[in-house]
C-alpha cells in the first residue's frame, strides 16, 4: 500500500500551505469586527484567498484518498502535515524548534511508515 504516501505528501502539502497562508492572513487583518470594512479587508486579502484555494485542493485530493485508500490507513497519514508544519514554522516563520518536537516529528514519520506498510 505504499502508492498512497505521495498522495497524501500531497495533501499534507496542500493543507500545511493552507495554514500559512491563513496566518500571513490574519497577521494583514485588523481586529475583528461586524463592518463592511473590515469583511473588505478579509475577501481582498489575496494570501486568504490562496489559503481557501489550498484547502479546497486539498479537499478534493482528501475525497480521493478516501474512496481509494481504506480509511483505518488514509486517515492516520494526515499527521503527516504536522511535519510540514514544524518545517514552515522554522522556514516562513522563522520560530525556534527544540529537540524534544524533533522527536515528536520522528515518531509520527516512523508511525506513517508503519501504517502505511
């Protein structure tokens, strides 16, 4: 069952760009608020809109994984985009990991790996 590893890289892929571009976002924008501004601020922020095109991508490649792989094996795969996570923390947000994440990161590689053998 090793072909769905580079569908759901992918999808981790498309998922963890989702993020950043979410919180690119919401660093942009102004405090919340029910005003026309504010909701113009939101819908003309173009690092928003490449997150929903991000997550929609990758909700359609989620519906494929899912009908093609069983789920006891798709659905564990997923925490593969805590990895990416950590790596667009250091790289885009330039945060500090410590060794103990790095360990968590091997565990859940190790664990995808199993799952998916």
């Amino acid at each position: 069952m090793w072909k769905i590893i580079p569908y759901t890289l992918l999808q981790c892929l498309l998922l963890t760009g989702g993020q950043v571009f979410l919180k690119l976002a919401l660093v942009k924008m102004p405090p919340f608020e029910w005003s026309c501004s504010f909701w113009t601020s939101v819908f003309c922020n173009w690092q928003f809109a490449m997150s929903g095109l991000l997550f929609g991508t990758g909700s359609l490649l989620w519906m494929y994984i899912v009908k093609t792989f069983p789920f006891s094996m798709a659905y564990p795969m997923i925490s593969l985009s805590y990895v990416f996570g950590m790596v667009a923390a250091i790289v885009v947000f330039h945060e500090s990991v410590s060794a103990a994440k790095w360990i968590g990161v091997f565990l859940i590689v190790a664990g995808c790996l199993l799952i998916a053998k």
